[in-house]
C-alpha cells in the first residue's frame, strides 16, 4: 500500500487497494473517495450524508428495506430494478416517466378508471 503524507497534513492513499479488511464501525469524514470502487463489500447498516455521488454507478445491489431520503435524482436512470414493495412519499415527479410514460399521464388514467 502506499500512502504520503501531504503539506497540508493530508493522507494520502493514492490508488491503495484495500483487501479482506474488517472496518467495522469505521468513520468516514470529509474524504475523497471519487473514482472509488466498491465491489463485494458488506456495508449494511451503513450511513451516507452530506455526500456528493453525482456520476455514480450503483449496480447489482441489495438496497432491501433502505432508506433513500432528501435526494437529487435528477436526470438518473433506474433500468432492470425490482421496485416491488417501493413506497414513494413527498417527492417532486416532474418529468418522472415509467416505460417511457409521463407519471402525470398514468395518474390522470388511473383516476378516471376509479372515478
């Protein structure tokens, strides 16, 4: 591993791959991580906030019985998602299309058939 340390008294851990390591309960706070790749890590439980994720890529995981909350999905993409169970409250859905279709559109037909 290599890691130096900066004037600024910054640590740097520049390309470092970190492998079978136990960091439970570990603090992350004001990090750069950008470029990071998670990949097999176990990090339920864990706590994300007052985080920049923006061009990020989330595949292949298990956000069962998550909290996503106060976020900026703006112009994101959800493709091939189990959505089952999903219960979305107090959100802006301007311009939110499911299959291509205007959320507005597939409220507005809804309501009319339970007119």
């Amino acid at each position: 591993m290599y890691a130096e340390q900066q004037q600024s008294g910054i640590l740097a851990f520049l390309e470092a791959e970190f492998e079978n390591c136990l960091m439970s309960g570990a603090d992350f706070y004001n990090m750069n991580l950008e470029q990071a790749s998670f990949s097999n890590t176990n990090l339920s439980g864990s706590l994300f906030t007052d985080s920049n994720m923006s061009g990020s890529r989330f595949t292949n995981l298990n956000l069962t019985h998550s909290l996503l909350g106060d976020l900026r999905l703006t112009g994101s993409r959800m493709i091939g998602c189990d959505l089952s169970g999903v219960d979305i409250k107090h959100c802006n859905t301007e311009g939110l299309t499911i299959d291509g279709i205007p959320l507005q559109e597939l409220l507005a037909a809804y309501n009319k058939m339970n007119a």
